[in-house]
C-alpha cells in the first residue's frame, strides 16, 4: 500500500548550517535554529522544544546512548522528555536503554511489535558489520510508550514534530518525523546514499520504492538520514532507481526461465549491477537486496497462481 503523503512543512528557508564541533564522542553540527546533529556511530538528531528535548534514534549500543546523553548534557540543560525511534533496527534503537526512564519512547506500532517478539533478530544488520559477528551482544530492547498506526503530533509553541508511521519499507515498522518549522525531515534507515543499503527479513522493497517516491517529489525540506549529511529530496531517487532495477532484473530472469536458484545470482552477476551497488564494499549488502526481490517475486507468483 502507497501512502498518500500531504506535508505541510513551511516554505521557511533554513539558517545556514552552523559549523561542526566535537563534542565528547560527537560531531556536531546545528542544521536549523534548534535543530542538532549528533555524529557518533550513526546520526542523533536533537529537537529543542519548549517541553525540553526530542531525541530522534539513539545509537546502536547502550554504551554509545550514554556518550550521546553526555554529549547531549553538554549542550543543553533542558531533560530529555522524547526518544522517537525511525525504526526496530539495533542501529536506530540499541542505546534506547541508556535513557532515562522518565523519557517517553516513541515508534510505530509495527516497531512495537517487533520489538516484543523475542524470535526477532533486531540486530542483523549491526552484527553483519561487527568484524567479530559472534562477539556482539544484543543490548536491551526499547519499549515504546508511545505508538500508532496512523500520523500524529507531538505539538509544542517552538517546534511541533510530526510522526508519520509507514507502511513496512526498509523494515517492519518504518516512520518519518517532520519538523515543520525547520524545513526538516528524519528518514532513518529509509535513505541511504553510500550505494550499500540493507534489506533485512522484515524489508518490503515494493514498500520501500513507493515512498522513496513520495520522499523525491517533496520541496523545501531536507531529508536527515539515520547515517550521512542531509539531502536534498532528488538525491534519493537514485536509490529508488536502483531498487527498481533490481526488481526488473530478477523478473526478467523469471521470464527467461532462469534457474530459481539461480535467478539472484546471475542478477548480481550483471555488469550493471555495479552501477547502482557498491559491491566491494566491506560488507556488501547488495545480495541482501535481491534476495529480499526474490522473495517478494515468489510470493506475487504464488498469489498469481504461477510456478517458480
């Protein structure tokens, strides 16, 4: 299901971004009045409010979310009042536990779910990366407080923030969070730009090209992913381009009568394939993306009622 997305971000034109600093273990960088940065092993993203602070995704670690609320101290005496999660993934939420208890987690219901199922691996992607993938050890999970299917606001007379939960894309419980008064936008996960996205068991990749659709056709907003600069809206569609080459390629070998074993590799296999991927990346993550295809194609094939 594609969501028809009405944004009502300002036509305010941001300040210009303020120079980075360190901060503890921190690069930080203010990119609009109130509205921070914070560059650790991946981007936190701080909203100064009226009712005290909005914290955006928490580091991968509880280790990392207590440097981030240190760092945190340092700019601002104002408590942490909200934690809101871009989605169930350990690099989003694996140092929600550092946060106070009085800090209100917020997510999607779907993350919630997620969350909550013991069987669910909200770490694959982290321990991938790992150079000791057995050594890593899966943190406390969050339990959101806060959660809904549909859009709402957090409402506040300096920055009101809106959370858009979405229908499943880059995982099982996606949102965005507006910023309106900024000319801002948080995507998580949802925009990558090094040519190395991960698609995870809980990815929708039809999911996950509709609204990088919606994402590129937005004005007057920049997009603050959960790991690189921000970016203007057009640059994702080179991501959306790529999922949909994927999605072409994979049919074709369907349509060729390809092996079903091996319709995803000889995908990779294609010049062109490198093109839209950084296949030597340490680690890639393209076979993660046409499996996720592949999987998506059987399942479309066997509601069709055809073979594989």
């Amino acid at each position: 299901m594609r969501v028809a997305v009405v944004f009502f971000t300002l036509a305010l034109v941001a300040a210009p971004p303020v120079a980075a600093k360190r901060v503890g273990e921190f690069e930080v960088q203010e990119v609009a009045k109130g509205v921070t940065v914070f560059t650790g092993q991946t981007n936190s993203i701080v909203v100064e409010r009226k009712d005290g602070l909005l914290v955006i995704d928490a580091q991968p670690s509880p280790e990392a979310g207590r440097a981030l609320l240190l760092a945190i101290g340092k700019m601002s005496k104002q408590p942490v009042r909200y934690l809101v999660l871009t989605h169930p993934h350990a690099d989003a939420c694996g140092g929600a536990s550092a946060f106070p208890a009085s800090t209100l987690v917020v997510a999607a219901a779907g993350a919630r779910e997620r969350l909550a199922d013991p069987g669910y691996d909200f770490g694959a992607e982290i321990k991938r990366r790992a150079s000791d993938p057995s050594s890593w050890a899966s943190p406390e999970r969050p339990v959101p407080v806060l959660v809904s299917d549909g859009p709402f606001t957090l409402e506040d007379p300096e920055r009101r923030v809106i959370v858009y939960p979405l229908p499943r894309a880059h995982a099982d419980g996606d949102l965005w969070v507006d910023i309106p008064q900024a000319g801002l936008m948080a995507v998580g996960d949802l925009v990558v730009t090094d040519r190395n996205p991960y698609a995870g068991e809980d990815a929708s990749i039809g999911g996950w090209i509709a609204l990088l659709s919606d994402l590129s056709q937005l004005d007057k907003v920049k997009l603050l992913p959960l790991a690189g600069p921000p970016v203007d809206p057009e640059a994702v569609r080179t991501l959306r381009d790529a999922l949909a080459w994927v999605r072409g390629r994979i049919h074709k070998g369907f349509v060729d009568v390809d092996p079903p074993d091996e319709i995803v590799s000889r995908a990779l296999a294609d010049p062109k394939a490198a093109t839209w991927f950084d296949l030597a990346a340490s680690p890639s993550f393209a076979r993660t993306v046409f499996e996720r295809v592949y999987a998506e194609a059987v399942e479309e094939r066997k509601k069709r009622g055809a073979s594989n």
